[in-house]
C-alpha cells in the first residue's frame, strides 16, 4: 500500500523569514543550505506558489546547456518567448534579461537551487552575482535573490565565507536542518506514541523519508516494503547519498559501516575500515560535513581528552542503512523483505531503538526545561568512561547538573532503575560541585510508585511528546 500523501508540515518560522524579505522595501539575499533531502526545494517552491519568480535547478552539464535552461525558464515564466531563444554563453547578460522582464511592481524572486553545481561549471557565477548586488539590485529593490545549496561545506565557504565574493551581503541566512521529534510526528497521525517514535528512529526529521512510511501499515510492514525491497525508492539511498556528493566512495562505506556496527573511537574505525589512522581525519571531516556523522566527547564541562571522543552516525536513516540494510542486500534479494527482516533485523530491533530513545530523551530535554521554567543556558550530550556509560547529561549554567537514564524496554522494577542511577551519579565526575537533578525516561507512562526515595524524576514518552 503506498504511503498517503501528506501536505506541507511545518516550517513556520523559515516561511517568515521569505515572507518578510518579498514584502519588504528593499531587495534581499537570502542562502537557504542544509543536507539533502531536508525539504529544502519543496520550502522554496511552496514559498514561490502564486509569487513572480524564476526556480532554477543546478545540475552537472556545461555552463552553456545550464545558462540555455534558465532562460527557457524565464520566458515561461515570465510570458517572454524570445528569452528562450536568446543566444549567450555569459550568465551576467541572461540575468540583466531576465531581471528587466520582470513584472512591473513587484519583486522578482530568483531561485538558484543545487547552486554548487551551477558554480562548478561556472566558477565565475558568485562574482557575477555579487556585482549585480553591488551594482544594481541592492538598490533598485526588486530581486528577491535565493541561492540554495545541500552541501553545507561549499555554502559555508563559497557563499557565507570571508573568501567569497557574496560576503557580508546577505540580508537573512536559513539553515534548514530536518524536523525534530514533535513535527515528524504530524506525518503519521494515526500511530501511537510509540510507533511516532520508532519511524523518528528510521527516519529522523527528513521529510522525504517521513513520507515513504505510511500510517495506515506497521513500522516493520515499512521497514520491508521501503528500506529492504530491493525495487523501493529508499533500498538504495546510502549509496545514492554518497555517490551525489563524494568520490572515494568505498572508503567513505567502510567508514560509516564500521561506525554503525559499533566501532566509536579514532582507532577503532581505522582498524574496522582499513584505513590509515592519518588518512580517516579527511574522510569523518567530509562526512561530518554532509550531516552523515558527528563528534561527540563526553560531558563535564571541561574540554574533552582526544582519547575520548566518538564518532558517530547522526543521520537516522543512514544509521539504519549501514547497520541493517547494506550488509543484508543479498539475503533481501534471495529470500525476500519479510524473511530479511524476521532473520536479520527483528531480533536486534529493541536494543537499536533502545540507542535511539537516548538521543530522544536528549532532544526533549530542552523542551522540558522550557516547561519547567528553567531558563539558564545549558549544553544536552552523555557521559562515558571506562567505569560508566550516563545516557544523558544537561550541563546547566544555574548550577546544575541534569543525570538521565533512558529505558526503552520494560521497567520491571522502578526502584532497582532509581538504584541504577544512584550510582551513576556517584560515578560521574561533578568537577563542576554542581547540584545534581536526576531524571528516567521511559517508554510506558510513569510507574504507579514514581520515586523510590532517590528524588529521580520520571517522564514517559507521551510527556515528551506534549
């Protein structure tokens, strides 16, 4: 059964920030940059809906067949037949035309999307734009100037940096970055909590991925019918990912299978990769990068050992590709989704969301504080040592400290989980002399007995969910 479809969800704020920059006085710049697949496209194009504008999709061709492309557009758009057969090679002299044709007395929206490939047959193309910024547009008060981009390393240097010709002229900046929990469960409404949850840990907030998964069948029905069958749009995403944006790709799979099948530390993914140890810095910083890993150090408040960072897959759905899907692609294809998924998945399905729900309660630890009335500046992350693993840590500037435990499965004993984190706490090491909050997240509602004499504060899913 094919996933119903879902209309804009979300999105508010960056709505407004378009809105502002088209209905004020003056022209604007604005760099719209975030992973693939966050919705970036479908946030300018719903933006665009019943206003002037020209959306121009970059793609790897000669800057000739692209410049050929955007004209063609233009006269569509703007009901100007002969730009589409105006000869010229140069971007500044099809901008002027387009520019000049615009409608009389509004603002021309020009959308750039994909703009890294447009640069990259067009290395010329942020000069040329920033000299009609200078020039022309800045003050004449017509162009409403969006250059989108999914790969955040060339936003940030070849539009946003000091060494870019577009420096210091835009007018508002949007990072998109993919919905958090609360939003990527307005996609499935007739899921429980629970199943709200556990699409969030396959499919993070990115709303392509969010809508491939349909309410009306079970997440596992999902997980075989579009990550595990070999014909679904998301079987082959990882390696989509990858080959869109980096050559090497080899090098980056076995990077990112290693750290999703649990190798964490410098050393460790070298040695589960086969890379260089000197080597794997380029590759975690490329990745990192792409919004596919982070680093991560262990929380005190005082800056972290090298020994003690890890690494790790911070993209959902390529957590759950590299970890599940890509080492199981023959047996999908030879004994089919549903036996792939009773053999090779369900079995270690608790224990992988039960991971996930850590980086849930993380996320919703912010949200609680703003419940609580808490507003200090803090920092959300874990604590590891040798001795202790604390699932969660809130690093408060009031003098606090927050000390979390997440259980995804079943509490069968309140008190012995209140115990459990009792001595944790006496594990972690309170440099700070800060006070200590105690808190358990849950996956079922708050146990009738909530506090076994530890003064832990319990919170269930569907509180986070509020």
């Amino acid at each position: 059964m094919a996933a119903a479809p879902v209309s804009f969800v979300g999105r508010e704020a960056e709505t407004k920030v378009l809105e502002a920059a088209y209905e004020g006085a003056g022209s604007a710049f604005i760099p719209i940059y975030g992973r693939r697949r966050v919705g970036k496209s479908e946030l300018i194009l719903h933006f665009m809906k019943d206003r002037p504008g020209i959306y121009f999709l970059g793609k790897k061709a000669p800057a000739a067949l692209q410049i050929r492309e955007f004209l063609g557009e233009a006269a569509a758009i703007l009901g100007e037949p002969l730009l589409a057969g105006y000869a010229t090679e140069s971007w500044s002299e099809a901008l002027d035309l387009v520019v000049a044709r615009r409608p009389a007395g509004r603002k021309l929206i020009l959308a750039l999307d994909e703009f890294q490939w447009t640069v990259e047959a067009s290395p010329e193309l942020p000069s040329v734009l920033q000299e009609k910024w200078d020039r022309s547009w800045r003050k004449d008060g017509n162009v409403l100037l969006i250059l989108c981009g999914s790969y955040i390393g060339f936003m940030e240097r070849e539009v946003l940096g000091r060494r870019s010709p577009l420096f210091g002229r835009r007018t508002a900046q949007i990072l998109l970055r993919p919905f958090g929990y609360r939003e990527a469960a307005l996609f499935h409404p007739r899921y429980s909590r629970v199943d709200q949850a556990r699409t969030y840990f396959l499919c993070g907030g990115v709303p392509l991925y969010l809508k491939a998964f349909s309410d009306t069948r079970s997440v596992e029905m999902n997980i075989a019918a579009e990550l595990l069958d070999e014909y679904a749009a998301l079987h082959r995403e990882g390696d989509f990912l990858l080959r869109e944006e980096l050559r090497e790709v080899e090098s980056y799979y076995a990077v990112l299978l290693a750290i999703a099948s649990g190798a964490t530390s410098h050393r460790a993914i070298a040695d589960a990769a086969g890379q260089d140890v000197r080597s794997l810095h380029y590759y975690l910083q490329q990745l990192a990068e792409l919004g596919y890993v982070e680093k991560c150090h262990p929380m005190t408040g005082e800056p972290p050992s090298p020994r003690q960072v890890r690494y790790e897959v911070s993209d959902p759905l390529m957590r759950f590709w590299f970890r599940f899907v890509f080492p199981n692609t023959s047996y999908s294809r030879h004994m089919g989704p549903e036996r792939a998924l009773r053999d090779r998945i369900r079995p270690h399905l608790d224990a992988y969301f039960g991971a996930c729900f850590e980086k849930l309660c993380q996320e919703a630890l912010p949200r609680l504080y703003k419940k609580e009335g808490i507003t200090a500046a803090f920092e959300v992350g874990a604590y590891w040592s040798k001795d202790v693993q604390i699932d969660l840590v809130g690093l408060r500037d009031d003098g606090w400290t927050d000390l979390g435990e997440c259980k995804w499965g079943t509490v069968r004993s309140p008190r012995a989980l209140e115990d459990e984190l009792e001595a944790k706490v006496r594990a972690y090491p309170n440099r700070r002399n800060a006070t200590i909050g105690k808190r358990i997240f849950v996956r079922q509602g708050k146990p009738a007995r909530e506090d076994g004499g530890t003064g832990a504060r319990w919170v269930g899913l569907e509180e986070m969910y509020q």
